[in-house]
C-alpha cells in the first residue's frame, strides 16, 4: 500500500480476520465436541471424521481445503484493494446463507456478527481504494 494510513488498515483487518478463523473454528470444534460418529455420518460429516475426528480443518462446504492459494496479491494496491472488497462481500454472502441454515440462536448471533464485521470491512477498503487512488494520482513534485 503506497500509504501509512492504508498499511495499517491492511494490517488491521487481516489481523481481525485471524481472529475471525479462530471465533469460526472453535464454534465449530464445540458444535461437534460431544457429537457421536453416527450423527455426523448421518449429516455428510462422516468423511471429515474418518479423516480429522472432530478437529478443526479448514475445508468450503464442498470440503475441499482451504489453500494460500486463495490469497491473491497483484502488487498494485488498486486492483488488490478491489480483490479484497469482492472477498468481503463474498464472505458476507456466505455468512448469510450460513445464517439461513441454522436454528441455533448462538450460531446466528456469531453469525451475524461475523456478517457485520465483513460489511465493516468492505467500507474500509472502500476508504482506503480512494485513498490510494488519490495518491497515486496526486502530482509529484521533488
Ligand atoms: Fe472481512
């Protein structure tokens, strides 16, 4: 990011997005914790046991797991700042149908609150597109 303010917003959101995958997986390691095989046979989850028991392992609803390779990094701050706006609004899609699947009133507040912090960060890397567009714009004098 060519400036201060942008770098330590990137820094901000990525480090709140860790924390995201954290609250995630342990919902989802207390949601399974005391769920018997059969049950999760029962629910598509009998792969997951086989392979990973109750452990969390980052996997999209297909089950197929999650890779760096799905970071994308261009170099220039302008298309990265706009793959990063379609990655919040993606996951604030899929949180909106994670919501619609469940009855659980603990998950859906998670959830929603998940949903939130996504559109939160969409506007900020909205901030921060202008703020880089101006940037890289502004006439350089030395
Ligand atoms: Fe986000």
């Amino acid at each position: 990011m060519p400036t201060n303010r942008t770098k330590g917003l990137l820094t901000d959101i990525g480090t709140e997005e860790l924390a995201h995958w954290e609250i995630v997986g342990t919902m989802i390691y207390r949601l399974l914790k005391n769920v018997p095989p059969e049950q999760l046979r029962q629910v598509d989850l009998g792969g997951h046991f086989a392979e990973h028991d109750r452990a969390v392992y980052p996997v999209d609803a297909s089950g197929v797991p999650w890779t760096a390779a799905y970071v994308q990094a261009t170099g220039d701050p302008v298309t990265d700042l706009h793959e990063d706006m379609a990655a919040e609004q993606k996951a604030r899609t899929t949180y909106e149908h994670l919501i619609r699947l469940t009855d659980d009133p603990g998950v859906k507040d998670t959830l929603r609150f998940l949903r939130e912090r996504e559109v939160v960060h969409f506007q900020r890397f909205g901030e921060a597109l202008n703020e880089v567009q101006e940037e890289l714009t502004r006439k350089k004098v030395f």
